[in-house]
C-alpha cells in the first residue's frame, strides 16, 4: 500500500489508529490474563496436595514410592509397615512437643498459638 493510499485512509477515518492501539492493548491484556490463570491454576496444584500425615497424604506417598522405586509386594507391604511407624512416631511427637510448649505459654499466648497453628493448616 502506498503512502498516499494509507493517508487517504487515516484522513478518512480519524478513529481507526486509536482503535486499533485499543484493541492491541485489550488482546495483549486478555492473552497476559489467561496465561497468568493457567500459569496460577498449575502452582496451586502443586501447593496444595495433602499433608503427608493425612490418609491422602500417606497414600499419594506410598504410591509415589511404589513408583519410583519400582518395589516388590513384600517391599511394598514393608515399606507400608515402616511409613506406618514412622507416622505414628511422627504424630506423638508433635502432640508431646504441642502438650510441652503449652506448658510454659500464660493462657492469652495459647490462644494466640492455636491460631498460629490454625493459620499454618490452612495457608
């Protein structure tokens, strides 16, 4: 197109470089919009499994180890025996460490413990 064709056309209509300035801006705003939910919906996947000491968290473990580490049934049913064990051991010593710290806190300060650990669950 020729310069003369392209200056007939701005002076003949005055509203199109600002249309499409606009819809330039809106299409890059609505492609940077869905990338940012994309990018957002994948890491909050990632943030938000299970604790590893609920029965989804030990489970979606165990089937991570299974896996990865391509175990036999009789390893697979050690390994559970073991996790076991260690989850267990796992909970009395928070519930001994949360019993031993409360000990020494006044009762306003258990209050604002409980919700710190409240606030820790549930990010």
């Amino acid at each position: 197109m020729s310069s003369a064709t392209a200056g007939r056309i701005a002076a003949g209509h005055p509203w199109w470089p600002r249309l499409a300035s606009a819809l330039t801006i809106l299409l890059v705003f609505v492609c940077g919009a869905a990338l940012g939910a994309v990018v957002m919906n994948l890491g909050h996947a990632r943030l938000h499994q299970p604790a590893f000491d609920t029965p989804a968290g030990k489970a979606l473990y165990f089937d991570r180890l299974q896996k990865e580490l391509d175990l036999t049934p009789t390893q697979s049913e050690q390994m559970q025996s073991i996790l076991n064990d260690f989850w267990q051991y796992y909970r009395t010593v928070l519930s001994d460490s949360r019993a031993r710290v409360e000990q020494i806190l006044t009762p306003e300060q258990r209050v604002k413990f409980e919700h710190i650990l409240v606030e820790a669950q549930h990010p």
